[in-house]
C-alpha cells in the first residue's frame, strides 16, 4: 500500500489551496483516509477523515473552512482548504490503515503567509 500526497504549497492567509492524495496497493475502495498535519514543533494532527461510505469528520479547527472528498475511482482523495491561516501551515500526511497497519504517505508542505 502506498499514499502519495502532492500539492502543497505558498499561498496568502485567506487564500485557498487544494492538496490530493492518491492510495494504490489496495484491490477496492473499502478504506478510509485520513488528512493529519504536523508544525514544527508540534504533534501531528488530525485534520479531516473520510471513511469508505465517504462518512466525513474534521478537527474543529478547520470545520467550515476544509472540505475532504474522494474519487474512488481515481483512487483519489482530496482536501480542499479555504479561508486559510497562517496557523495551518504544516507539513500535510494522508493515512490509511488495512488489516492492522498503518500507512503513511510522505507529506506535502503547505505555508500560509500573513
């Protein structure tokens, strides 16, 4: 199983900015994912779930302002970040678990200037 996230990168506070995350290595879409951040100097979060019945959940920090989708057919998932803040630049990782592992992707940099 792999996850690769991409499109990370700078954009100004209030600014949008989509990232994407693509799972292969798994043979059907009966996995959820997982959308977790780390600052420097700081635990990796959870921000945003989707499950495999696309069942959402988001950390109450980024309610109202990311959106987490999937295509399953493109093995895809996506986290739409809106109305950002300089507080949500992270390093961004995607995660899935199946049959009791844990599955990291590596991350993608998000930056928000003030």
């Amino acid at each position: 199983v792999q996850l690769q996230a991409s499109g990370g990168g700078l954009v100004q506070a209030g600014g949008s900015l989509s990232i994407s995350c693509v799972v292969t290595g798994l043979s059907s879409s009966d996995y959820g994912v997982g959308w977790f951040r780390q600052a420097p100097g700081k635990e990796r979060e959870l921000v945003a779930s989707i499950s495999r019945d696309s069942n959402t959940n988001y950390a109450d920090s980024v309610k109202g302002r990311f959106a987490i989708s999937r295509d399953n057919v493109r093995r895809m998932v996506y986290l739409q970040m809106n109305s950002l803040k300089p507080e949500d630049t992270a390093v961004y990782y995607c995660n899935t678990q199946n049959w009791g592992n844990n599955y990291w992707g590596k991350g993608t940099l998000v930056t928000v200037s003030s």
